[in-house]
C-alpha cells in the first residue's frame, strides 16, 4: 500500500516512468488553476469510483498536508458546492465516457457563485481520467491486492515522508532538476507528517472544546432530564462521525489505517460501465478519430487552457507506444507495432472509439481470449481484478511483458476519456 509500489512496477521501463513522473509531478504540485488541496481531493473522488483504497489513503494524505479541511473528508456533503458538482462528470468519466456532452460542460461553466472556469475545468478533467487510468493500473499490477498485509488500505506514514514519488526512482532516469526539487519535498514532508498528528491533535481537542460549550449551551435551553439526554447522544454521533475518516492518523506505532468506507466520496454508485455496443444509438454516435483526435484536436485545447500540460501528455503517449515489444510480438507472430495497435484500438473499441484505416478483425487474430478478458477488466471495471486474473494470462511472459500490457491500458484509457471530454469542451466553445 505504500507509494513506491506503482514505480516499482514501471520501473520495468525506466524511460516511460520518467515521462510519467514529470507528468505526474507537473499535475499535482506545480502552478496551475486549481489550489493543491482541491486537485488531491478531487483525486480521491477520482480513485474512490473505483474503489481504489491505494490511491484513496495516498490522496488523503496529501490532502491533509496541502492543508485541506478535514471537514471534507467526512464524504461530498461536506465540500464546497462548486467540487461537489463536479460528481456528475466524474461518474461519467469513469464509467462511460460516451455520455459527456457540451450541457455536462455548460452546466458546470455557467455564470454562478460556484461556476468553473475553463481552464479550472481542463485541470479538473486531467486529473480525474489520469486517477481513473492509474487507477486501472493499481490494479492490473496487484498494487491495490498487495495493500496492507493486515489489512487492506494501511500506509506507513514514515515511508510517505521519507521517499517522494519521484526520489524512489533515482535509478531509472528520472531528471535530476524534478529529484532535486522531490528531495527538498521530501525533507519538507518529514517535518509535515511529524507535525500532522499534533494539528490533528488540536482539531481534535478544539473540536471536543466546541462539542461540549455546544451541549452546555442545549442544556441550559432544554433544562434538565431527558432532553440533556438525547443532546449528548447526539453530540457524541456527532463527534464520531467528524472523526470517522480521520481515525487513520490515531495508531501510535505509525501505522495509518485507510478509511474503510469509499462509498462517501461517490454518488450512485450503481452506475458503472456498460457495453457500449448496448448503447441506445439515438443518442449516442461512434466516436471517429478521423474528425477529433488527439494530436489534431485535444492537444491544443488542453495545452491553451492549462499550460504545458498537453506537451508532457503527448511526451507520456509517445513513450509508451515507442516502448520496446519485440518479445510479446514474437510469440504473438507478428510486428511490434501491430501487436501494440491491436491492444490500443481494442482498448479504445470498448469506449466507442474507431478508426477508419483499421481492420478490426485483427483484434481477435492478435489477442487471444484470456489476453481480452484481462484488458477489459482492467480497463473497464478494475476493482474486479484479481491476482489471479494477473497470474493466469500469459503464463510464458516475463513480468515486465506483462506492466507493459497495464501501461498500453492506462494510456490508452486516458487518452478515450480526454478525447470525449475535450471534444464536450470544443463543442461548448463553439
């Protein structure tokens, strides 16, 4: 459960995860629209439609030393309205991403108290497919399986405030300006997480302090007896309540229990993903990347509105369609990049997505039926992976064979989810 475990996996290909982390880097930590405490919140509700408790308890831990309100941890009532609205595009998003139009968009930008700004909203859309995709990934890899021996959604918190995301990686070629920078993080977030028990600490005897002037108070209004009674009850469900999401930074020896309940940072959560070849196709047309694609289209919408980010996008699909697969194509029978665009139109075929220059019979001449049932789990609903899925698909493939299948996942994913919303975007612009 600890963070090193997703580049540890990528790892296997040192080149990629340098693209990653900077990617990764530039997202969550440098200037952009949205303030830090709001892009790791929105993380969490990101992670938690997958029920992902890795990148959950990493989210919360950030959340709280950005400096957030622990307040809001206690689910999406407790959240600004402006966050909160953002559920919607967020289930969509995730689960099928067909279904955002230019009024998901429209609504979200429309001129009120808790209205977005475009470039908030690229920032916003960024961050939920790239939790999404990652999300598929911790799975895919056994990061979430592997969580906590004790049980599931414990983090050490020494590990967070000693080893940053990108100085775990020193070795694979991680550029030395993002270490430097990660370092000078890391000694900063020792001295954070040091202090993070005592501020919650004082929240906590604040909190208390509150409760108990609150009940003085309902005392004194309703006198003695049975109304006192039903007050302190009340004010201590209250109190545990407040608490409850926060009772992973209680354990002494430094254990942080995760919260063992996801369903607050999501509404309806039914909903999930759904054939798109079952669609009602009244409403719903084939996306054709011959008329919006991502190096035409998405590129330079969502590098104008959040600057820089679309170059270290396009930096991260690159990488992973020039990562060497010459062994995977060999025992397949055929050419390398055959082999990775049959894996990366299948991926995109479930969300809707073709290509007109492409023979879609090719899908099942190249991947054989436990390769694709594996893809589309992960992909489409990874919290039902298991390690044994991992295991079973592939017998004679290496490791690293089988991380570079989860990376094509993870990217391609990301991309289908960036192409439906920046095309709702586009649509709404015009």
């Amino acid at each position: 459960g600890r963070l090193e475990a997703v580049t540890q996996q990528m790892g296997y290909h040192p080149q990629y995860l340098d693209s990653f982390l900077k990617m990764q880097h530039y997202l969550m930590h440098m200037d952009g629209p949205l303030p830090f405490d709001c892009r790791h919140y929105i993380a969490i509700m990101a992670a938690a439609r997958h029920q992902c408790r890795y990148l959950v308890n990493l989210h919360v831990l950030q959340f709280l030393r950005a400096g957030g309100d622990p307040q809001w941890l206690r689910g999406l009532e407790f959240i600004p309205p402006k966050l909160r609205n953002l559920n919607e595009i967020n289930k969509i998003l995730a689960h099928r991403p067909w279904l955002i139009t230019k009024e998901h968009i429209e609504k979200l930008l429309k001129i009120s108290e808790w209205s977005w700004s475009l470039a908030e909203l690229v920032h916003a859309v960024v961050l939920l497919a790239h939790c999404h995709a990652l999300a598929s990934f911790v799975f895919g890899c056994g990061c979430e399986q592997d969580e906590g021996l004790g049980g599931r959604g414990s983090l050490k918190a020494l590990s967070l405030g000693n080893q940053c995301f990108c100085e775990a990686t020193a070795g694979n070629s991680c550029s030395q300006e993002l270490l430097r920078i990660n370092r000078k993080r890391s000694l900063d977030s020792c001295m954070e997480l040091d202090s993070l028990r005592e501020r919650m600490q004082r929240i906590h005897v604040e909190t208390e302090g509150r409760e108990e002037m609150r009940l003085l108070q309902q005392d004194r209004e309703e006198g003695e007896g049975q109304g006192a009674e039903v007050g302190v009850q009340g004010g201590t469900e209250h109190h545990s309540d407040l608490f409850a999401g926060l009772s992973f930074l209680a354990d002494p020896d430094g254990e942080v229990t995760g919260a063992t309940n996801l369903a607050c940072y999501m509404q309806d959560p039914d909903f999930g993903y759904q054939d798109f070849a079952r669609r009602d196709e009244d409403q719903t047309q084939v996306f054709r990347v011959q008329d919006y694609s991502w190096e035409d289209h998405g590129f330079s919408l969502v590098n104008r509105l959040y600057s820089d980010i679309g170059h270290l996008l396009d930096e991260k699909f690159r990488m992973v369609d020039g990562l060497q697969s010459s062994a995977m194509a060999k025992r397949q029978g055929c050419e390398p990049s055959v082999f990775k665009r049959g894996i990366w139109n299948y991926i995109h075929c479930m969300f809707g997505i073709r290509y007109d220059d492409y023979d879609y019979a090719e899908v099942n001449q190249l991947l054989e039926r436990m390769l694709k049932v594996y893809i589309k789990t992960v992909t489409c609903y990874p919290e039902k992976t298991n390690s044994e899925m991992f295991d079973r698909f592939w017998k004679q493939f290496k490791h690293s064979e089988k991380v570079h299948v989860n990376l094509l996942i993870l990217e391609a994913r990301m991309q289908a989810e960036l192409l439906y919303a920046l095309q709702a975007i586009t649509q709404y612009m015009i």
